[in-house]
C-alpha cells in the first residue's frame, strides 16, 4: 500500500458533534439574518438617492364618479375603462366610455378623463374626449404610451339609423400644451 503525501486532515472524519455543531451555527445565522432586516418603509431602492421609493400611483376608480352625461331615468354605464399616465406627470390617469344604460338600441358614448389629487376622496372628470351628443360608438379603445385610442363609429346624417352606423374612423388623442388633442390617423370612410 502507497503511503499518502499528504499528511491525514483531522477533519476528513465527521462524528455526530460536527453535524450538531453545523446545523445549530446553520440556524443562528438563519435566525439572525430575520431578526436584521431593513424597514420596509424606510428601505431605499436603487438609484432613488437613499430616499425610499414611492409607492405606484394607481389609475382612479369610477366608481361613484358623476359623469356629465344626461341620461334621464336610466343610469350611466361605464363600458371600458383604461389607466395610464397621459399627462406626464407620473400619476395615472383614467379613460372611460360611458353610455346610458338604455336596455336596448344603440345609445352613443362619452369618453372621459378621470384624475384624482393627492389626498382627494374622490376622482373628477377633467376633460371629455367624446360628448354623447356627437352621436359616436366607440370600440376598439385603449390607452397606451401616454395616448388614447379609439374606433370611432358614426352617421352621415341624422336620417341613418341608429342601428348602423355608416362612417368608421379612428382617433388619437394626447396631451400637449395643457390640452387634449385629438388626431386623425386614418380619415373616416364609409362602412
């Protein structure tokens, strides 16, 4: 048999005490390391200069929100909403459409702009993009990178049915200069 060159480790054998000792200092630096956390409140994120992060803003809710849209002895439906930042500010804001919840037929939408102040128990409509009295559908609706956007369905005349609308167009609408403004990408046409 071939000796070893090197010389034999004390430790190359385990005994039962070694693994008692290691599963109990396993545990105290367990224990320890959830004893010393930061406070979550006051933890700083990266690249916030040591102040903690804000929570995210969320969209306003409309819930309980009086849409300025006159529909007699029936409600307001909110039928789509969308949240999103349009304003650049860093809160978002909120898009809906709305219609009177008619039961049948084919009532015309509004669109609106909901913010809500910091500290404020209420959001509050800012801008309306689409009056109901415009007589327009709006469907494919969205709100993405800081624009609204929609398909808007609409009549030549008052002598079209309310049942088919007979132009299609879609709109843009972004804030600039302290105004919504609405673009046109694609001109109406006839359906």
């Amino acid at each position: 048999m071939q000796q070893s060159v090197v010389p034999e480790l004390a430790h190359t054998q385990t005994s039962p005490l070694q693994w008692v000792a290691t599963a109990t200092a396993i545990a105290g630096v367990v224990a320890l390391s959830s004893v010393v956390q930061p406070d979550a409140a006051r933890a700083a994120q990266p690249g916030t200069g040591g102040r903690p992060a804000a929570a995210p803003a969320t969209a306003p809710d409309t819930a309980g929100v009086d849409f300025p849209i006159v529909c007699g002895p029936t409600k307001a439906l909110v039928e789509k909403k969308a949240g999103g930042d349009l304003d650049g500010d860093g809160r978002p804001e909120t898009v809906a459409v709305v219609r009177c919840d008619a039961g049948s037929g084919t009532p015309p939408d509004g669109v609106y702009v909901l913010t809500q102040a910091q500290g404020a128990k209420q959001p509050r409509v800012v801008a309306t993009l689409i009056d109901p009295k415009d007589r327009l559908s709006v469907t494919d609706f969205a709100v993405r990178d800081g624009a609204v956007t929609a398909m808007l369905l609409g009549y030549s005349s008052i002598d079209v049915p309310s049942c088919c609308p007979d132009l299609k167009q879609t709109a843009k609408w972004q804030w600039k200069n302290g105004a919504f403004i609405r673009s046109t990408p694609s001109e109406a046409h006839g359906t």
